[in-house]
C-alpha cells in the first residue's frame, strides 16, 4: 500500500472546558476550503448545541473508527476526522484504517442553535485529551459548540502551534470515492424503535469470532426484519441485508442512550454474495451512520465502482462543468443540476462520481442525495491509483482490444486470449478470473473496461477504425 505524508496544522489543541454557565467544545481546524478559497483555519460555526451528550457521544464514535482497524489490527491507524459545513448543517466524516468502515455524524439544523453555519471543509483536532474529556461529560448542561478559531486567536496567534504529520494511504482517499457509489445503490430496508435498535444493537458481539485474525475470512451474517425486531440468519433470503462482520458496529454503542430509532440501508440482493450496508442510528438533531464494506478483509477502496466514470472522457468535461455550479449544497439535486448545466441526469451522476474521486462529492442515504465537500485530493491521482484503469487504457494502446460487430471482443493480455461479451443488459462478462471471482461485483475487469474503452472510441469515429482498436480480421 503506498502511503504519503499529510500535514496537520492547527492554531491549538480542541479542548472542552466548563464554567457555571455549562461548556465549550472547541474544535480547531487545519487548512481547509471555503467558498473565498483556501484558508489556513476556517471557522464555520460558534453556536450552542441543543442535545450536547448525543453530539459528544456521535463525534466520539466518529473518532473511534479514525483511530481503528478491523482487519490486521496490529497495524496503527490515526487520522483527524473530515467536518464540512454545509450552510445548515455539520458533517463530520472519517474511515478506519483498513478502509473498511466509513462513518459519518450528520449534526442537522435542528441539532444546532443561535448561529449560522458556514460553507467549507477542512480537518478537526480530535486529540486524546479531548476524547477523555468528552467521555467523562455528564448531564445536560447548556454546550457552546465552536468549529475554528475564535476572533481572539486569530488576532493573537502568530503561527500554529499543534502540528500533526499523518501517514495517508492511497487506499484510504479512494475509499472516499468508492463508498459514495456504494451507498447510491442503497434503498431503506428495515427501521426499527428506539427500544427496539438498542436491544439488537447490544446483542452483537463487540469483537471479531475466533480473534483479530479470523474474521476477515468469516461467513458474512445476514438479517431480516421481523416483526418489529431484526433476525438474524445465515442465508440472504428475500428482504435480508448483509451484516458483514457485525462488531464493526461497536461504534455505534456511544450513542445508544440518545437514540431514537435505527435504519438500516443495503443494496437488492446480489445473487447470495456478501454486500455493502449502511446502519444509522438517529438521535435529537442528529444521525450517526456507519457504512460497512461487504467483508471485514476487504476495503471499500478495491471496489471498482469508479471505473466507469474515470475511463469516459465525457464524464471528466462534464465533472469540470457541474463541479462550478457545486455550493456546498446540503442536498445535491441532480435533475437541477442537469437543467443548469444542459446536461441529462445520467451524464450528471457519472459527472458526480467523477468529481467523488477527487473527494467532492458524498452520499447521504437517508435523504437519497449526494452533498458537496471540498477535499485536498485531485481526480488525477484516484485515476493514478487505480491499476485495472491503467492496465486497460495499456491494452487499448497497445491495440490489443480486437472488437466484432456480435457485441463480442478479444482482447490479449499476458499472452492469452480472453472473450468479452455483452449481454442485453449492457453488462460485460469475460472468461478471465477476476469475472469468475466476483462476477462483476467488484467492477469490471481490465479487459471489460478496456472494451468499453475501445466501443466508446469507435462509436466516436464511426468513418475509420481507431489507433487502439482492431476489428476482427482488420487492421489496427
């Protein structure tokens, strides 16, 4: 896994401190974007919260998975969590180490009181000073919430002081892109009571069977609603959502005294393979949500589901257009987004997948609707980062894509021959392994992509086969 060095700078420690007027939690910030441009400690909030435990407890368990791995446990995982300000709410988002658990503490307007919100992303001091304080925070007295610099510290601070150097896996910045189309594909399968959530909640076990090492390769465990209730089962029969490896859910234990209800969000089922699943616990003003990979040994960042997008040069003119009628929307509407731009709504979704490799775009399943966030990271390096892309843009070059006029192709790699095929549904099967393994699941394969490639590149120059391509008995 390559890694690369982020640099954390902030003007001081977060802290929370009290007086007899209750508390403040102030959460410094590290460089960031706003809509005036780059800023080297936004403020986006000074305000009260209005249920202070639920909101601590929710930043706690958003600091849990930053500090966590649940596969290879051994192997150290440290990473301030992400905060965007979405002009009326607060996201605060982080992924644990091994990328397998995406969670996000979703602070909505009604969870925030007496200030407005700002508009920008950046990172937040979350250090272990103030998890211990915010573990120890008792009652309900009034919290003052501050996201950035107060006005005294940015008059009398020369520099920062708090420097903070964190390794940052290329693994990590895709799985940011991957778990946005992961989620896209979710519909809500099951909702459960306050009472209800709690009781299934603190039946699963909070760690993996058998130790650290044996869960990555455990049978996934499903459920189906049942009554009122969730019922466990070991088989996807109709309704059922995947749980795979269901003690990464400890997380969600930190809220479970403010919780009003659970939902529970997956894709349809998939032929019996272990999926991806999102669980969102909701409290006064607030969701917490985590979104599990569909296997504990397998990160969200080996998915594949940005592939497509990344290999159309459509979608990259059309991403740099829509990403200049983005505002940091809370709820991004792809149908007013296609009237802005002139654009159908499918070109915009590949456009919005685009842009979510470079971190700019996220998906909130409980409103059905990506949202806009500004991350350091460029589209480039995602493309750079994901090898299938490279290996298929190579045998497209290399002329060894061979199409014919049945919907088949051949294409040599490695010094074989594998056959792609189309079915009627548009999907693209091949005779090589990685099809044999996942069955598209994971995205498709080189050769499937370099064909795609290859019929975009003939669609667009009808008249005269392409440098890349060849037709059977043909020329390149």
């Amino acid at each position: 896994m390559s890694r690369s060095m982020q640099a954390l700078a902030y003007a001081r420690p977060s802290s929370l401190t009290s007086d007899p007027q209750g508390h403040l939690l102030g959460l410094e910030t590290a460089g960031g974007l706003t809509p005036v441009g780059p800023e080297e400690h936004p403020s986006f909030f000074a305000g009260f919260l209005r249920s202070p435990q639920a909101a601590a407890r929710g930043l706690l368990a958003v600091a849990d998975v930053a500090a966590a791995r649940y596969h290879q446990r051994t192997l150290r995982a440290s990473l301030d969590p992400v905060v965007t300000a979405n002009g009326d709410r607060l996201r605060f988002e982080s992924f644990s180490g091994c990328c397998g658990v995406y969670a996000r503490l979703d602070v909505l307007p009604e969870g925030l009181d007496g200030a407005d919100t700002g508009h920008g992303t950046t990172n937040v001091d979350v250090n272990n000073p103030l998890r211990e304080a915010l573990s120890r925070l008792a009652g309900d007295d009034p919290m003052h919430l501050r996201v950035g610099p107060d006005d005294l510290s940015v008059t009398t601070l020369e520099g920062p002081v708090v420097e903070k150097k964190v390794p940052l896996p290329d693994r990590w910045l895709r799985g940011f892109a991957e778990s946005q189309v992961v989620s896209a594909a979710f519909d809500l399968r099951a909702e459960l009571s306050a009472a209800e959530a709690v009781r299934f909640l603190r039946t699963l076990p909070r760690t993996a069977p058998g130790g650290s090492g044996a869960a990555g390769r455990a049978a996934p465990l499903w459920v189906v609603p049942a009554g009122a209730t969730l019922r466990p089962t070991t088989r996807p029969v109709p309704g059922a959502v995947c749980l795979p490896g269901p003690e990464r859910l400890a997380a969600l234990q930190r809220v479970l005294r403010h919780a009003t209800g659970l939902r529970v969000y997956g894709p349809a089922a998939h032929g019996g393979a272990a999926t991806a699943s999102a669980w969102e616990v909701a409290a006064p003003g607030m969701r917490l949500t985590l979104t599990l990979s569909p296997e504990p040994h397998r990160g969200f960042s080996g998915e594949g589901g940005v592939l497509e997008a990344l290999a159309t040069d459509d979608a990259a003119a059309d991403a740099e257009l829509v990403s200049v009628l983005l505002a940091w929307e809370p709820r991004i509407d792809t149908a007013d987004l296609a009237e802005q731009s002139g654009l159908t709504v499918p070109r915009v979704r590949a456009a919005l997948v685009r842009l979510g490799t470079a971190g700019r775009v996220g998906y909130d399943a409980a409103e059905a609707a990506y949202f806009h966030r500004e991350l350091p990271y460029d589209a480039a390096r995602a493309e750079r980062h994901n090898p299938r892309l490279g290996a298929a843009r190579t045998l497209l070059a290399d002329g060894d894509v061979a199409l014919r006029a049945d919907a088949t192709a051949t294409v040599t790699s490695g010094g074989r021959r594998y056959q792609v095929r189309e079915s009627a549904g548009g999907v693209l099967s091949c005779t090589c392994q990685w099809w044999a393994d996942h069955r598209g699941r994971r995205g498709p394969c080189k050769h499937a992509l370099a064909v795609r490639m290859a019929r975009r590149a003939q669609a667009a120059a009808p008249a005269a086969s392409t440098p890349a391509t060849r037709t059977a008995g043909g020329t390149r």
